[in-house]
C-alpha cells in the first residue's frame, strides 16, 4: 500500500509539473524571445532602418520630382526600371550582403524549433527549475511524420503562361505576388484586371489566358519581397531536420472554385498523390498543415478523397483518411466562412476600402473603384466558397455581437446579446442594415426593407451573380446546409456542400487528430451598414425574380448580358455608421476574430467536433482548439508585422506558440504532455452555448 501510495504521489507530482509547465509555455517563448532579440547586433537595427526608411524615401523622392501626370507613362517606358537599377538595387544587395553576415547567429537561436532540437530543456522547467519530461525526451525534437502545406485566400504567387498582348512580355512572371505585380498593374490597370479575371458563365480561363499557380515552397513563403508567409515556419521545420524530401507545399490558384480545381489543375488528384508518395517512401502517416482558406481546401478533399469516382470523388474508400493522415492541423481556417465575401460580392467594398474612402476615396476610386473590384471578384469561385455557413441558425442568433461600453474583447457574457431575448426583438440579426434615410422611399423588393438577414443576403447573392447573367457559381456551391445533409451520398449534387463542414460529417479516420489553432482578440468584420441609392435601382433593374424568400417572384435584381461591364450595385458601405459601443465603424460592425475571420467561423465547428457521440464527428476523431491571445509588439528586425506573440490571421502563422505547436505535432515531441490540451481565451465557450440554447439556432436547425 505503501509503494502505491507513493506511486500516486509521484503521479500527480508529474501531472502537476506538466501542467505548470504548459500553463508557462507561451510565457517562456516569449521571455526567452524577447530576450535574445534585445542581444542582436546593433548592425541588424541599422539595416532595418534602411530597409524601412531610406529605401522608400528615395522612392519618394522620385515619384514626387515626377509630374504626377506622367508617373504611369514613365512606367510604361520602364524610366522606373532604371531608376530601381541604379538606385534601389545596389543598396538592397548591399545591405542584404551585410544582413546575411549576421543573421545566422542572431536569428537562428530565436527559433522555437532550433531550441526544440538543441535546447528542449528551456520548455520543459517546472516551477522549482527541475527539468520535466525523460531523458530520452529531452534529446531534443527530430523530423518524424511528413507534412504537406496547405496555404490560403491570395497567399500563392500566380504565373502568367498565356495572355493578350498587352501583357505577352511578361511570360511566366507573376502577376500576383511580387513586387512586379504593382508595376504591372499600374502600367496597365484594365490588362492587369482582365487577366486576373476568370470567365464568370465557367469559373475557369477567359479564351486566351492562362495564369497558374507559382510551385514549390517559393510559392506561399513570401508574398512581396520580406513581407512573409509561410516562411518562418518552413525555417523553424527545418531546424528539427525536415526538408523537400519530407515535406511539401502543394500551392493552388486559389481565385478558383473548389470544383474547378480539380477539373482544370488535377489539383485534389495530385494532392492525393503527394500525400501517398510521403507516406509510401516514409512509411509514416502525413501531417496536413492549412492555413485560413486552406482549411476549407482540405475540408473539400477529406470529402473528395473518400468519395467515390463516378460521383466526382477521388475513390480512396472510406478508410483512406485513417490510413494516410496522423494529424490535420487547421491554422486560422475559414470553416464557416467569413462576412466580408459578403459586401466584396455585393459591391465591391469590405472594412479596409470602407475605411480608406473616408480620406482617400477620389483616388482610390480613379484608380481602383467599387465597380472595377466588384467586377473582377465576383468572377473569383472562391469568394463563393468563402461565403458565411450555417445560416441564420449559426450566424442570425448574435450572441458575439456586443452592446456594452467598452472594448469588445473585455465585455462579459451580459454585454451580449442574449439569444432568448433575440427572437423578440426580431427574428434574425441582420447582416445588413440599411440607412432607415435610403430605403424609406424605395418600393423596390428586396430594397423596401429595414435589414437583410443572412438567409435573404446569401439567397439575394447566389441569384444576382454580382450583375453577370448565367453565373457558374450557383450551381457549383450551394449555401444550404440543410440540403446537403439530406442528400444521399451517392449523389453528385453532393460536391455543392463538400465544402460545408455543417452539410458533412467528418470522415471516418478514428486514428486521426484534429489541431484548430488562431488568434483571438482583434476586431473582425462581422455585420454591414449599407446605403442605397434607390434611382439607381429603378434605373438599372432588370426583369431576374430573386426570390429572396423562397420562390416569390416579385423580387427583381439588377443584371447584365454585359460580361465585361455589369451595372454599378445601388448601395455602398455606409461610411457615416458609427456606434462606438456597438463595435460600428465607418459601417462595419466586428465581433472578436483575427481580424479577417471571426470567432464563429473558427472555433465553433471545433467545438462541436470534439463533443462526444456526435453526427459531424462519427468516428471520434480527438479535436484541440487551441487559442491565442493576440498581443501585439514592433520589433525592430520584423517592421510592419504583429510580433512573436501575434494573433493576426496572417501573422499566426509567425506566432511562436503556434510554430511550437506544429513543430511538436511533425516530430511527435511530448505532444500529450505539451500540445493534446484545449486552450480558450475567448468568449467562445459561452457563445457556443447561446448559438445551441437559441429556440432555432445550432447544428441541429442548420442542417434539419
């Protein structure tokens, strides 16, 4: 009895320094973080400064001795070009020569993987310094288990292989993700915009263009020049010994929808063959690692893959997921979508356009305006895939909408809406609330009302197309959860809701683990004010009935047999919105997020995947969500970026607590001790409860 009781002791004396350890995880990334970043050469900071600063005034310099009038002509005849040759470039190469001298020693020790390799010790301390985890352990993390890359919404470089003549000289340059694409699109904006445009009646090339995605890891790493992506991550994967033969980053266009990414690239089919390539040449099962659109792909292609061929799938069988894949790791996934798909189809407008119309709005509508945007992003597919899931049993019970005092991320459970009151106020919370001044003289349907619900949105999208007549997109995806649950699997009207993870349960791969892993903490795009012009509806409708609830035909909207130029949309964000206690500027009200994506969309479907005996999770696959608290730093070797403890959707893929985690997860690094817990920072506990509690809100009303 002896020996056991001591046994226990010993047992809850490691179980209590595993947890005080994983309570100061993040704590001690970033003291230690911070630590070595104050012991860098001074050398580093002064190349910063070049970088940052000179570089861009003498850039100045020379656009303003430039007549502004002339400024886009002499970019035509490449005067930009010398000047950056005689100019700009030797002093990068000078300063990258210099840089390059310092930067091993100075940055390589700051990485969590180089310290998960050579120094594990400076993690696993408990709270009397004695070193926790076995010997064996603290040996240090080595590459284990494959991983394929998965990356985002805009992320991947786009290559031109075919075009019109204005931008033939420009072949097999990217026109998307670099620092040429700014010279391309300034020395001809209407060329640039129409090969960036895809064909809206078949969602794949306009005749005579082809622009495809840039390959390899130099595809995501970096977007322009320093400004990083996947980077930081790829460097620290590779301390711990991974490299091309044991990783992957399978880029996509991803202006497409996910439909026609497989039928015009192959890709889900290649994506298949990667994955079974690393794991034949392995023998070890693959780490799939997303990051924000890229959960929804890999969503698509855990369906795909285990449907069958004659119903579009990739065949794999059922038990193909729990035979090739260890762990999906979702970074900042678009799971239900995002609001701001919302007003980019509509007219062309989403928070940061709203906002910079208030000081810029002449300029950036000469040179980049509502219409042109609107017109090119409604030929984009994946917008359409992007567009908020679930519906109002998901997003119209508006239990993360604040109303309280003060800053969104502080307010407690009562400064809420609360969702048993909701139902008596109105029926749903609206998406988009009009101007009572713009629509109280308008007797056009659907414009004749207070707000629209997001029911009545996605119905009013899905028919108007953005102005194109006989758009694709609304017979590749389908916004009905409830359809999709309700169709046999044997159905090729299936592929509409692949997508969905509410239309979809997850596959059978019971083996399998699931990481959702984003920030929290910063103001995101959740609902819109709009304002309309009610003669511009009356001028341009047309004879489309909507049918914006069910199939009432006395709803018209405004269309075109115009492919190239559909009619402006009657309405725009309206900028004069503002409610400081209602989180409402410039007309878009946030709800907590990372800035692009909000809370619901990232961490309510985990939380109901890891729920036991559930229809969405039938095999039991183990679900982490684990949040970051977004806490932003200027670092003086990282200029214009959130800092090592960033929980901004782009930079929590530079999160060091989010690196950590997925460097553990590859190599199987004391994972159940340090990684296999849920960490919630937000709210979203108690909205998840108010979404379910809601009369008609939840899974259940979502897809029933």
């Amino acid at each position: 009895m002896k020996h056991k009781k001591r046994g226990s002791k010993e047992a809850a004396a490691t179980a209590a320094m595993a947890a005080a350890s994983t309570r100061r995880s993040d704590e001690q990334n970033a003291q230690i973080a911070l630590e070595l970043e104050r012991k860098k050469e001074v050398k580093v900071y002064k190349l910063k400064i070049l970088f940052t600063i000179a570089i861009p005034v003498i850039l100045s310099v020379y656009l303003a001795s430039s007549p502004r009038e002339s400024i886009v002509s002499q970019l035509n005849h490449s005067a930009f070009d010398d000047f950056y040759a005689a100019h700009v470039q030797p002093v990068l190469d000078r300063g990258m020569s210099a840089l390059n001298g310092t930067r091993i020693e100075s940055e390589e020790k700051t990485r969590v993987g180089y310290r998960l390799r050579h120094h594990p010790e400076s993690f696993d301390k408990d709270e009397n310094g004695t070193l926790f985890g076995s010997g064996e352990q603290r040996k240090g993390a080595r590459a284990k288990y494959p991983i394929v890359l998965i990356p985002g919404f805009v992320t991947t470089g786009l290559e031109l292989w075919e075009g019109h003549d204005c931008f033939k000289q420009h072949f097999r340059q990217r026109l998307w993700g670099s620092v040429s694409m700014a010279r391309t699109f300034f020395s001809d904006r209407e060329c640039w915009r129409k090969h960036l445009a895809l064909d809206p009646k078949t969602g794949l090339d306009p005749e005579g263009i082809r622009l495809r995605a840039a390959q390899g890891f130099e595809a995501a790493d970096n977007f322009v020049a320093t400004y990083w992506v996947f980077s930081k991550m790829i460097e620290n994967l590779a301390d711990v010994g991974y490299d091309g033969s044991k990783m992957s980053m399978m880029s996509y266009d991803w202006r497409l929808g996910y439909d026609m990414m497989e039928r015009r690239d192959g890709f889900f089919t290649k994506l298949k063959m990667q994955v079974e390539g690393h794991y034949i040449t392995t023998g070890e099962k693959v780490v799939l690692v997303s990051h924000s659109m890229g959960g929804t792909v890999v969503n698509y292609f855990l369906q795909w893959v285990t449907a069958d061929l004659k119903y579009g799938g990739g065949g794999g069988g059922k038990n193909w997921v729990d035979k090739h894949i260890h762990a999906y790791v979702n970074i900042a996934g678009t799971l239900l979508g995002v609001p701001k798909a919302i007003p980019a189809l509509l007219s062309g407008e989403m928070k940061d356009t709203a906002a910079v119309f208030v000081q810029f709005a002449g300029l950036l509508e000469q040179y980049f305006g509502r219409r042109w945007r609107k017109n090119l992003w409604n030929t984009w597919g994946s917008l359409f895939g992007m567009l908020p899931k679930g519906g109002d049993a998901i997003w119209g019970i508006g239990s993360d909408v604040v109303v309280g005092e003060d800053n969104f991320n502080e307010k407690n459970s009562t400064q809420f809406h609360n969702a048993s009151e909701l139902r008596n106020k109105y029926e749903r919370f609206p998406i988009i609330t009009w101007a009572d001044d713009s629509t109280q003289n308008c007797t056009v349907a659907p414009f004749n009302e207070t707000g629209w619900t997001m029911h009545d949105t996605l119905d009013y999208i899905y028919n108007y197309g953005g102005g194109y007549s006989d758009l694709i997109y609304s017979s590749v995806f389908s916004h009905e959860s409830k359809k999709g649950w309700k169709k046999r699997t044997a159905s090729l009207d299936k592929r509409k809701h692949w997508h969905d993870p509410i239309a979809m349960p997850l596959p059978r791969a019971p083996s399998m683990k699931l990481y959702c892993l984003y920030g929290v903490g910063v103001p995101t795009e959740r609902s819109y004010h709009y304002k309309l012009d009610c003669g511009k509806v009356i001028s341009n409708q047309s004879t489309c009935s909507l049918g914006a609830h069910d199939n009432s035909d006395d709803r018209q909207c405004i269309n075109s047999t115009d492919l190239d130029e559909p009619p402006e949309w009657p309405a725009g964000i309206d900028t004069s919105a503002y409610d400081e206690q209602k989180d409402l500027q410039y007309g878009v009200r946030f709800s907590d997020g990372d800035g692009t994506v909000p809370l619901i969309s990232l961490g309510y479907m985990c939380q109901k995947w890891a729920q036991p005996h559930n229809q969405h999770n039938p095999s039991g696959i183990r679900v982490y969500t684990r949040e970051r608290k977004h806490t932003a730093e200027v670092s003086i070797t990282d200029p214009g970026r959130g800092g090592p403890l960033s929980g901004e959707h782009v930079d929590i893929l530079g999160n060091i607590g989010v690196i950590e985690d997925v460097v553990r997860i590859a190599t199987d690094f004391e994972v159940n001790e340090r990684v296999d817990k849920e960490i919630i920072h937000s709210e979203l506990k108690r909205i998840t409860k108010a979404i379910d509690s809601h009369p008609e809100g939840g899974l259940e009303h979502a897809y029933h």
